[in-house]
C-alpha cells in the first residue's frame, strides 16, 4: 500500500489510499474519512478513473443515491479520458494528466 494521501472534500480532510482489494473497486468509509482505491493492476485505464471519481462523489454527497452517482461518475469519466486523462507514475505513484 501506497502512503495516503489527503484532499479536501466538502470542507473535510479526506485520506485517499491505494490497496489491492478482493470485492469492490473502491471504497468510501464515512467514519475514518477515507477512500480506498483497488492498485490491482487490471484495475486501470478509464475504469480506475471511474472509480475514482465515483468514490470521491460518495464523499461529497452522501445524500445522493448509489444510482445517481454511478451516473455522474460514468459521464464525468467519460469526458476525462475522451480529453487525454490517463493515469501515470508520478509522486507516490499515481495522478492524471491530461493532453
């Protein structure tokens, strides 16, 4: 596991992770603040993006269904990667770029 690492989401200190994991792609734990992402290495290109995105939504609006965010997460990740977004090896081993 990567060092987390930490972002404000809705005004609120959230820890961001990177482990392998065996039942879900992501993970958004309310109590710790903290979102953990699957580095499983078939867990790449615009469906890690998705991920991503989906997990960070779950964090700033807990209200929203799982539907609802699902939906966002798809289209907004769909416009990233259409731009250029792809994941690369910077600090810590993960970010995006874009074209």
């Amino acid at each position: 596991m990567s060092r987390p690492r930490v972002f404000q989401i809705g005004g609120r200190r959230w820890r961001w992770v990177y482990r392998k994991m065996r039942t879900a792609f992501g993970l958004c734990d309310y109590g710790r603040r903290e979102i953990t992402i699957d580095s499983s290495p078939c867990h790449t290109g615009q469906a890690r993006l998705d991920t991503e995105i989906h997990e960070a939504l779950h964090a700033l609006q807990a209200f929203a269904t799982e539907e609802h965010t699902t939906a966002v997460a798809n289209t907004l990740s769909e416009i990233l990667y259409g731009l250029g977004y792809r994941l690369t090896d910077q600090v810590e081993g993960r970010g995006y770029i874009g074209k």
